[in-house]
C-alpha cells in the first residue's frame, strides 16, 4: 500500500485535510492556553521569586541579592506555625469535604428520582454566594454571643460562653462549607464514569451490595475522590478571605500573612518568600498525591 | 452580446469618497461621545468608603463638581497600605488622580520612591495654612488636609472613665477581673496598634528606640485581650454588642460612633495622645495632574474643612478657622496651642521598625 506522502502529499486520500494542516492547528490551540499561562501564570511568578531574593530596607527594595528574606521566614516559630496551619487545614478540609460529598454525590448519580436535576442544582446552590457573605454566616453561627454558645448554653454542655473563633478549626468548618460543591462535583464525575454493569456483575456473582461498594465502585471511584480532595486541598491552603474573618490577625495563615507583608506592611521581599515557599510546597504536595495516586492505581 | 465598451461618465463623487465621506460622518457624529469619554475634566479620586462615603461626598466631592464644573469618579477601595501598595504595584498609574486618603509613612515611601508629585504652594496656594508641624511630619508630596489622634474610648455602661493610658494597658489593676475578656488589641499593620505600642513604651520609660517596655505591657494585657482585629471598622460590632469595653481608637470614629448611639465616651488620656494626619496625593502617572492640583487646593478651603470636620468629627488640616461649635471644640484640635501638646512621632522611623514590631506583637500574641 502506498504511503501518504507517495501519493503526493502528506495525507491519505480519505483523511481530509493535509496532516500538516491538522498539526499546526493542534499547536495553535495549544499554544494559545500556552501564552495565556506563561504571561499571566510563569512570568508573575517569576518575578515574585526575583523579588524573594532582594533585600528590603525601610519598606523599599533594593538591588541586593540575598538569602536573608527566606531566613527570616524559616528561622521563626511565628511563620513555621503559619505553614503548618496552612497545610493542616488544607488536609482537614480535604479530607471533610470528601467524607461529606462522597454520599451526596453517590445518591445524585445513582437517584432516578425525576427531580435529580433540580437536586444537583440545589446542591451546587452554596456556590451562587459569595464566600465572603457564607463566611460571616458562619461568623454570626461561631462568635461569642453566636447561636453555637447559645445552643452549648441551653444544652447544658458549656457554663459559660466559650471562644470558638479566631481558631484553625473555625476556619477548616468555614472552608469545608464553601468548597463542598466542588467535591460533589468531581466525586459525581468520578462516580458517573463507573459502567452500572460492573456492579450488577458483581452483584450477580454473590457479592453483598457492601461488598461491591467496597471491591467495585470506590475503588473505581477513587480517581474522582482523588480529584476532589486535591481541588478542597489546593483552594482551601490559598484561601484568604475564610482564614481573614474566621481566624483574625493572631491565627495566620500563609495567605493572610503574605497580604499583610505586601499590602499592610509594604514589604515586599518577606511577602515574596512567604508566596514562594506557599507555592513551591504546594507544587510539592502535589506532585507527592500523584505519585500515590499513580502508583495506586497501577496496584 | 458585447458590452459598450465606451467609457462612462465620471461620476461626480467616486465610491471611494463616498465610503471616506460616510466615515468622516460616522466619525463626527460619535465624537462628542468620545470627547466627553476622553474629557480632561475628570477627576478619579480616591477615598473614604463605608459609612463616610455619603459624608465624603457631600462635603467635598460634589461641592468640587460644582465649582470647577468637572466629574469626579469616587474610588471608595482600600486603606491608606493598601492604597499605596496599588500606586507601587502600577508605577505610579493606578488608576486614580488623587489619593486621597494616605497616612505619613505612605507619603514618606511615596517621596522617597518617587512615586507621589512634588507638591508647593504654587501648585497648591493654600499650603501655607496647614498646621505648622505638617510640614515636619510629611515631606512636600501631598498636603495633610484632616487630623485625627488615637484617643481613648471605654463602654460607659461598664466601667469606670479611665483616665492614664495605664489603664488599657493594665486593665486588672484598674478594673479587677471583671474586665478579662472584654479588651481588644490591634494588629500593628494599623497605626491605632502602633500609637498604643508607643504610648506602652512610654508609660515604661521607653520610646520608639526602645519599645521593650511596650512588648513587656502586652504580654501583662494579653491575658485580658478578648478581641484582636487588624482595621479599625472591625473592631466596631464589638463596641456595638458590648463585648469590648476598652480599646484605643480614632478620635474621628470614635466621634461618629458616639453619635450614632453606640454606649461609649471617648477622653485624651492624662498622657497626652499622638495625632495622624490624614493626606491626599497626586500618582506621577496621574491622568489629569492640573485638576489633581485644584482639588488639593479646594480640600484645603475653609468652607470644605468646616463642613467635613463637622460632619467626620475631625479636626481640620488648618488653624485659621474660628467660630466651631463649643461640643466640637471639647474633642477636638482647632487651635496651634492644642496641636503643639499632640504627639507626631517620627514617621520615618515607625516606617523603617514597623515589621519588626509586627513580628514582635505577632510572637506574643499568637
């Protein structure tokens, strides 16, 4: 059989259009989401990992390369603290996300009932507020003269009122809530790729309705789990406005004190370090929960 | 069937004209639209937002418009870092004409990184009004068109008047336990947090060159400290609801609030108190500079400084102004006399030791 480019070009007689054709437009489509990432994505953070490495005096930088900014980040309690805050509410609201999605979205895909879009829809409802607005909510539920002490009070499990925010786990509550739609809906998709027949296989093979969730459909769902629970993480450890009413000035984490190095401070070099060492760790992690999940999955 | 091939007549107006002449018209008939769009008698100017953006505006906004027949675009965002960080960020440009709202050691950077104007009398003829000791407090990039200091303010349904700066800082002595719980602290990234800190610093024999008896003062209150907020609007609901019964605070807000109802009074404790001037500024990268200039001018007219003052409970940027209400005058600073007992604590300094100290006030308070 002759070759495409024996028959006078690079292309089969039923292909169409020229391969050639075909494969400059591939890299058109590429390169356009391509320009888009290096101008607003790789540059920018280029140039915050530049201005890590300047010293600053009085508020202003200078041309001075320097290790110093990443000393000053890394020698003290106060930021170390902050990074493991950070990372710890990121797993937290994970991980709750995704035990509290993981039912919901299992009903959502497997209900027949008629009104199953407009239960979807109810459950992706949280995401038409803001999440500053669902923040103060739990604000008026969590503060001192809050409905949580009033409830505590009236139960009888607390004497007096009690400060439940500023507190990590105020701030882990408020985020799970605002980031739950995203769980729902990567577990959904997850869950809706699983071909109904393998269940039913299993099912007709003695397996228990347990037994086949166990053995079939989560681990056939964990690639949506995965995804769900990496999304929560990536959100919830670059969260500002949650930890900034929920967690106040005394409960930092690393994005509320870059803001205040760069914005309140004017300090740009220790608010530089601080963005690289959030972005470097999370790139970190990252790689780290594909690893696992790729070695998983080839067990 | 051949076609005449005889020439045709010249038409009197060619296609191409025709297209150019329908053009032009479209163009003229959208100019206005795009003059008044590009108009050089727009002013962006930014400033207070909240619940002085209806005061800011009809004291000083709209009188503008009317005098100089121009349109003023009311940019309400941020606080004075804030602000400042978006004239750094753009290099100059950002967006806004004027400034309106920067603290001194925004106006020091500004200077110092040549991102603010030059500011004289001959651009701004009302300068030479300002209170003196302006001059001294910010350099020559902006005019210092309102005063406020961090006063003193306790909940009168709760405890007693206090009198010493002592008393927020060591509030069991003064109020016994029934006061735990119910002071609040400010991060240092608010000027209010850092005038307190020098006040502690004081109180110990200490200074802005040596602030170790402020951070011992803290770490004494921060058993009492029920509260901790970084902007001064934050620190409101908690006034409101009763939760916070001493605090720190500007003498403005302070003023407003006590009007509007809320259960606190307000003092200048036997120490004294350390004034902030409030200033406006021109970006380099300004759009419309020589409107910039007039409105500094105007900000510094009698009639705007009385209206504003009055209705912001301020005090005026300028000492030549008589004839104030006799309840305006008990709170706040209208005369030189009354500015020279005020504090202005080197701004450059605070500037240059402000992370420090944030870091420090984190440590203790985390």
């Amino acid at each position: 059989m002759a070759s495409p480019r024996a028959l006078g070009g690079d292309v089969h007689p039923a292909m169409g259009p020229p391969v050639r054709h075909l494969v400059s437009a591939h890299w058109l489509l590429a390169a356009i989401p391509a320009l888009v990432l290096v101008v607003f994505f790789a540059l920018p953070n280029a140039l915050l990992l530049t201005v890590s490495f300047l010293k600053s005096e009085a508020q202003q930088l200078t041309g001075e390369v320097t290790l110093e900014n990443y000393r000053f980040v890394l020698s003290r309690r106060l930021y170390l603290d902050a990074v493991i805050r950070t990372f710890a509410i990121g797993i937290a609201v994970g991980a709750l996300d995704v035990l509290l999605a993981y039912p919901l979205a299992y009903f959502l895909v497997r209900t027949t009932s008629r009104w199953k879009g407009w239960l979807i829809a109810l459950s992706l409802a949280p995401l038409l507020a803001s999440v500053v607005v669902r923040t103060y909510g739990w604000y008026v539920i969590l503060n001192r003269n809050g409905v949580a002490n009033d409830a505590l009070l009236l139960l009888g499990l607390t004497t007096e009122r009690i400060a439940l925010m500023p507190s990590s786990a105020a701030i882990a509550i408020g985020l799970a809530h605002a980031l739950l739609p995203y769980a729902v809906l990567t577990i959904m998709g997850g869950l809706d790729a699983i071909p109904p027949n393998l269940e039913r296989a299993a099912m007709s093979l003695g397996a228990s309705r347990l037994r086949t969730f166990l053995s079939v459909t989560l681990p056939l769902s964990m690639p949506g789990v995965a995804g769900g629970f990496i999304l929560c993480f990536s959100i919830a450890i670059s969260a500002y406005a949650t930890p900034a009413i929920l967690g106040g000035p005394a409960t930092q984490v690393l994005a509320t004190a870059i803001y205040g190095f760069m914005t309140q401070l004017l300090d740009w070099s220790i608010g530089a370090a601080l963005a690289v060492v959030l972005v470097a760790s999370s790139l970190a992690l990252l790689y780290l929960a594909s690893r696992l999940g790729s070695r998983q999955v080839s067990l | 069937m051949s076609k005449d091939r005889r020439p045709r007549p010249r038409p009197i107006v060619s296609r191409r004209t025709l297209i150019r002449g329908a053009a032009g018209l479209g163009l003229a008939g959208a100019a206005p639209n795009v003059i008044l769009a590009q108009t050089p008698e727009t002013l962006v100017v930014n400033t207070q937002g909240g619940e002085y953006q209806e005061i800011v505006e009809t004291t000083v906004l709209k009188p503008f418009e009317k005098k100089f027949g121009a349109r003023v675009v009311h940019d309400p965002t941020g606080s004075a870092s804030q602000d400042y960080a978006k004239i750094r960020a753009a290099r100059g440009a950002p967006g806004f004409d004027v400034a309106g709202l920067l603290t001194p050691p925004e106006m020091i950077l500004g200077a110092r990184e040549k991102l603010l104007e030059p500011v004289t009398e001959r651009e701004v003829p009302n300068l030479r009004h300002c209170w003196s000791v302006a001059s001294r407090v910010i350099p020559n990039v902006g005019v210092a068109h309102t005063l406020q200091y961090a006063a003193m303010i306790y909940n009168k349904e709760k405890i007693e008047r206090p009198r010493s700066w002592a008393d927020y800082w060591d509030p069991g002595k003064r109020y016994g336990e029934r006061i735990r719980g119910h002071v609040i602290n400010y991060n240092p990234a608010n000027l209010l947090s850092v005038y307190a800190l020098i006040h502690a610093a004081q109180l110990g024999g200490g200074s802005v060159d040596n602030m170790e008896p402020a951070w011992a003062r803290l770490r004494a209150q921060k058993p009492y400290v029920g509260v901790v907020v970084t902007a001064s609007p934050e620190a409101v609901p908690y006034f409101e609801n009763g939760e916070v019964w001493i605090s720190p605070y500007w003498s403005a807000r302070s003023g407003y609030y006590i009007a509007r109802g809320l259960p606190i009074d307000m003092l200048v404790p036997e120490e004294g108190v350390i004034g902030l001037f409030d200033c406006a500024a021109i970006p380099v990268g300004a759009k419309n500079k020589k409107l910039a200039y007039e409105f500094l001018n105007f900000r510094l007219e009698p009639e705007v400084q009385r209206a504003f003052s009055l209705a912001y409970f301020s005090s005026p940027g300028r000492g030549d102004i008589a004839d104030w209400p006799a309840e305006f005058v008990r709170t706040q600073v209208t005369t030189e006399a009354q500015v020279a007992m005020v504090q202005f604590p080197d701004s450059e300094v605070i500037g240059q030791r402000r992370r420090d100290w944030t870091v420090r006030w984190q440590e203790i308070m985390a």
